[in-house]
C-alpha cells in the first residue's frame, strides 16, 4: 500500500470528502533500461501463469497477447539484455512467450557517430545542442559502444532517446491505440474475469536513476507519455517507479550515487512544473508539453524505514513486480488499493515549506514538491499455494513429457538464441531488415498517409523479388516512362500533350499490371515468376545449412536444429507480430503511397497541363508546358514503382507462407516424448 507521510488529515474540521472507487485501467508499461527490463519480464511471467477469471471458470492465457488489458515496451541500448536476471535461456521453458517480441522493443543499433564525426557535427542539431553537455570530442574521445548500454553515462541514454524518438512516438501511440482497441473484447474481459474501466488509462514508466539508460531517459519518456496519451485516449494517469542507487552500489558506488542526484535533482525541478527541461524532440514535432512530467513518482529504495535492507536487488524487483500486477487482480483488496491511491493525490497537490532559521533567513522560503510516495509489500506465506504449485509443476511436466515431448528434452542441450534465429533469417532467407523511407514528395501537404506516416522496415526479399534475369525491374519501368514521355514531348504538338499523357499512363499500367482479361506478359507476372525462382533457392540455402548444423555437434546437432526451426517459424508466422504479417503490412503501405501518387500528384500535374495549352504568352506556356511534363515524368514513375513494391511485398510473403509449411510442422510425439516433424524437419529426424 503506497505510504505518503506526507497525507494530512484535519482534525475536528468536518466530514471526510467523499472517496471514489475505480476499477481496473488499461495499462501500458514502460521498461527503460535494465531495470525496468527486469521488473517487467516478472509482471510478464506472473500474467502468463496466473489462473484468471471467477464463479469456478479458472483459465490462463497462452500468450500475453491473449491478456488485453496491458501493453509493453522496452527501450534500452544494452541489446543482450533480453531475459530477466537469475534464469537461463536455454532452460527456461517459458522464454517463447515471456520475452519482449521485436514489436516491443526499442532496442537498436545507435549510431553516435553522426553526432561527433567532427567538431560541427552537432551544429544540424540545434534542439541537441542546447542541451547536451557531451561536446563532439568528448564523446570521440569516451570511445563508448552504445550496443553495450549508455556506461553509467546519462547523457548518452539521453540523447539515443532524442535520436530514435520517432519509433519511440509511433510505438507508444500503437500500443495506446491497441489499449484502447481492447476495451471492445467485452467476451475475453468477462472470461479473465477482469472489470475495466472504460473512460481512463494508466502509464507506468519503470527505471532506475543508478545507471544510465534510465536516469537519462526518464523525464523525457513521462513527458512524451503524457502528451501523446492527451491525444490518443484522451485521460491516463501517467506513473513513475524509479529505483534508487543504494540496490546498485556495487555497480560503481560512487558513479550511482552521482547520477542518482543528478537525476533526481531534476525530478524535483520538473515536478514542481519547471517547463526548461525540453521543448521539442526533433527538428518537426510541436508538443504541447504538460505541466510535469509525471502524475504520481514512487521512489523505490533496496531499504525502509528500519534500516533494514536486503543485499539482493532481484528482491525489489519481485516487489515491485507484484505490486504492479495485483493492480491486475479484481479482489476487493486490490480494488481499495486503488482507490486509496486515488484519494491520497489530493493531499500532495500543495508544496512542502522546509523549516528554516528565521533569526538567519527571516524571508526565506525553502519549498519542495510533495508528489513523490513510496510503498512496500508483506506476504503471509501459509505454504499451502506453494504446494499446490509444486504438485502442479510436477504433473504439467509429466504430461509435456507424454503430450509434446517438451520435458523429455534435455535442458543442457544446444538451443539456438534469437541472435542466431535472426542472423540465419538475414543470411539465407534475405530477410534483413533495412528501414525504407524513399518517400514521394507531395506538393499538397494536407496529404495524410495513416498506413506509412514515417519510417517503417522492409526486408531485402522485396528487393530480390523486383529484379531478375533482365536486370531491375523499377529501373525498368523508370526506363520507359521517360522514353515515352520524351517521344511525346518531340512528337505531338503542345496541346496534345494531356491527351498523350493520359493514353501512356494506360499503357504503361496494362504493361506492368495484371489483367485478368490479358494473356501478354506483364511486369507483375515477372515478379510472381521470381518468387518462384527465389523460393528454390532459398529451401536449396536452408536445406545445405541445416544439414550442416546437423552434422556439427559442437555447435549445432538436432536438437539445435529444431530449436531453430521451431523459431523460425514463430517469427513468420505469430498473429500480428510475425514477418508475414509484416510484409502483408508492407505491401498496404505501399499501395496507399500509390494511391496518394496517382490521386493527388498525377492528377493535379495533368490538370496543370491542360491550362498550359492555351494563352497569350505562348513563350512562357511553353516552359511551364515542359516542367509540368518533367514532374509528371518523376510521379508517373512513382506510382508504377510503389504499385509494384506492392506486388512484391504481396508476393514475399506468400513465399514465406510456402518456405514456412515447408520447412514443416509438429505432427505428434513418439515413443519417447520427441515431437514428430514432417516436412524438411521430418526428412532430418529420419537420419537421427
């Protein structure tokens, strides 16, 4: 239960104001750095195993994506850091489900380069310089690598936040869109046994101020939480859990303990409304920033009051943890937790006046914010749940044995990471990612693309899909829409230009669109052609590594194999989050692109062309004539070259959809509890 002292009740000055009760908010958590990586894996794990609903109708959910009501991201720069401490990876049955799946994570390569390659480099950045205290040969000369964490640097988690912002703000505002979408699952919700209320949500941002992911991007990750959740839902409470240094003195006591006054220094200042912390993130974007950054802080220590203190921090995460999630449960504690919390934030909205020496310091004042509480948890621990679990662990085990074949597999075996997943994925499936942001220039910028608003992945099969035999098949295209707008240009007379324009156009799209009433070949068939060539070669790649991988026992053997497989196929296939669904996804943005091309920009140029036909002044209505016909050539092309990026994304994905069945599927267990494959797996189990 969160214990403000600072809570003042008045004594004989009347009735009690009326207390509200609230039920449950939908909630989207926020890990920043390792700290909050490791609460939020333990939230995770507690919805996964938690049996849920009421009147005797207990069931779990399969995967979180199951459980509506909470959304998660984790923002980091350390990109090892994906289990929670004191578990393996290869052992943890549950790691599948429990780790934060790539739709999740801001965790990415961070080039500092671009911000010290020289002395002016942070000259482009204007809204950076102002604040970053780092000058372009310092950061040279700290010689820090990003993939590792900020190093206890603040600024650095700092400025990695200001330079991914635009993911960070189009991934929170997905998951609050995604929150919200939530709220219409009226059947799962009962079936959980979950009471939602509909009119409010809540943020909970959770890092630590020791290190320096979390003590750098705090501030700015509430105050972008808040501006966006104005915007998208409209109210949420926008929480804050920040772990003091003493849990982390063993990290460098005395860099924490800097980094934890810096930080908290700057708490103070920005909770007591302190607008000059940041006024914008990029070059673009004009928040309306809100007042503070945070709705209510809790500062979460490794000791209370007593002096008492545990020599594990991994002890305050499980606190933490638990008392996050019973913010999930329905029970009527739970429930009064929460409307306790509600009804203390009336005593904290006034300042705290420290005591002063008035013979010194007679008009003094010394006031400091009153908004930051504190909490902690006591079990009572009758063993009796205990032992209902062990039974249950005991006999699941036995029955994954018998059913899937999950316990009779070695723990020691070689299970192949996500690391490895991914780089076989980009080697022999051409499915590295490589952000896309080639986009059109539109005149008119009312044009509002809901699908492909900024900067989004595409893979290298697409790529590989758009060129065969005969070269690149958009330069191609590119090749013949100025070809035929030169001839038209020197062959026809200026008024029959918007006549010729528009008949070309109609070639052009029946040379490299599919009609179901032509039987000439067209450009899209030559893609579908290639995606047949491509998928041979690709099962020829997998098919030549994976009996590789079999034959090395150090490194692969079977075992490693299927682990691997089984992955792979996670990662195409998941509802949603899988790389199928990602280039379907793909292929809509490409269209819409198109369909903005061809709507706004083509149209627009051809109607500006025909008022060049005519007129006085003949001398300038014929070089407006040719730079008119100049755009039209750049948009013409455009809108043939999306069109086809979308045939290719269409046919990407079936290829995977076709790679993926081969590749096969678990069809039972045998004698031993092995899962039985067939497909490509199954022709590998043969020869065990």
């Amino acid at each position: 239960m969160a214990d403000n002292l600072n809570q003042t009740i008045g004594a004989g000055t009347g009735e009690r104001k009326q207390e509200q009760s609230i039920d449950l908010r939908p909630t989207l958590f926020i890990g920043i750095g390792g700290t909050g990586m490791e609460v939020l894996m333990r939230v995770r794990r507690r919805i996964l195993n938690t049996l849920w609903g009421g009147n005797g109708a207990r069931t779990r959910v399969d995967s979180l994506a199951e459980f509506p009501v909470a959304q998660f991201i984790q923002f980091d720069l350390d990109t090892g850091a994906v289990i929670d401490s004191g578990r393996a990876q290869a052992e943890d049955l549950q790691f599948d489900q429990v780790k934060f799946t790539d739709e999740e994570k801001i965790v990415e390569a961070f080039d500092m380069d671009k911000y010290s390659r020289d002395d002016d480099a942070l000259e482009k950045y204007p809204h950076i310089k102002e604040w970053l205290s780092l000058t372009p040969k310092k950061i040279r000369e700290l010689g820090i690598d990003p993939s590792k964490g900020a190093g206890q640097i603040r600024a650095v988690s700092r400025l990695y936040l200001f330079d991914k912002y635009t993911k960070i703000r189009d991934k929170i505002r997905l998951k609050l869109k995604t929150l919200k979408a939530g709220l219409s699952h009226e059947q799962q919700l009962a079936r959980l046994g979950l009471r939602m209320e509909t009119e409010k949500f809540r943020i909970v941002i959770v890092g630590s101020v020791a290190g320096g992911t979390g003590s750098g991007a705090f501030l700015d990750m509430g105050l972008l939480a808040r501006w966006l959740a104005k915007s998208e839902v409209g109210n949420a409470d926008v929480e804050l859990m920040l772990f003091l240094p003493t849990g982390y003195a063993g990290a460098n006591k005395e860099r924490t303990e800097a980094n934890g006054y810096a930080a908290l220094m700057e708490l103070e200042s920005a909770m007591l409304g302190n607008k000059g912390y940041v006024g914008r993130w990029d070059a673009y974007d004009q928040p309306e920033l809100p007042r503070e950054p945070y709705s209510e802080v809790y500062l979460i220590d490794s000791g209370n009051l007593a002096q008492q203190h545990t020599n594990d921090v991994k002890d305050v995460y499980h606190m933490v943890a638990d008392t996050l999630f019973e913010d999930f449960a329905s029970g009527d504690f739970a429930r009064r937790k929460r409307s306790v919390a509600v009804n203390q934030a009336q005593h904290k909205n006034f300042l705290h006046d420290a005591l002063v020496p008035k013979n010194r310091f007679a008009d003094m004042r010394l006031s400091y914010s009153k908004r930051f509480s504190s909490f902690g948890q006591a079990v009572l621990d009758t063993r009796q749940e205990a032992r209902r679990e062990e039974r249950a662990h005991r006999w699941a085990g036995a029955m994954l044995k018998a059913f899937f074949g999950v316990g009779g597999v070695d723990t020691g075996v070689n299970r192949a990471t996500d690391k490895q997943r991914d780089e076989f994925m980009a080697a022999q499936m051409a499915l590295r990612a490589t952000p896309f942001s080639d986009f059109p220039t539109f005149s008119d910028r009312n044009v509002e693309l809901k699908r492909s608003s900024g900067e989004f992945l595409d893979y290298a099969l697409v790529d590989d899909l758009l060129q065969d035999k005969h070269g690149l098949l958009l330069a191609g295209v590119e090749q013949r829409v100025n070809a035929r707008i030169d001839s038209i240009r020197t062959g026809f007379d200026r008024a029959e230009w918007p006549t010729q324009v528009r008949e070309t156009v109609q070639q052009l799209e029946r040379d490299s669109v599919r009609d179901q009433d032509s039987t000439a070949d067209t450009t899209e068939d030559r893609v579908v052609k290639r995606r047949r060539e491509v998928l041979e070669r690709i099962k020829l790649a997998i098919r030549d590594q994976l009996y590789a991988y079999l034959d090395n026992k150090d490194f692969g053997g079977l075992e490693y194999v299927l682990s691997l497989v089984e992955q792979i196929k996670d990662r195409l296939e998941a509802p949603g989050t899988g790389l199928i669904s990602a280039l379907k996804l793909n292929s809509e943005r490409y269209r819409e692109i198109k369909e903005a091309v061809r709507t706004r920009e083509y149209e627009r140029l051809l109607a500006n062309l025909e008022q060049t036909k005519g007129g006085f002044f003949s001398s300038n209505n014929e070089k407006q004539a040719v730079t008119v016909l100049d755009h039209l050539r750049t948009e013409i092309a455009n809108a043939l070259k999306f069109h086809l990026r979308a045939k290719a994304a269409d046919e990407a994905a079936i290829l995977m959809a076709d790679l993926s069945a081969w590749l096969g599927k678990k069809n039972g267990v045998d004698a031993q509890g092995r899962a039985i494959w067939n497909g490509l797996v199954g022709e590998l189990q043969a020869g065990r």
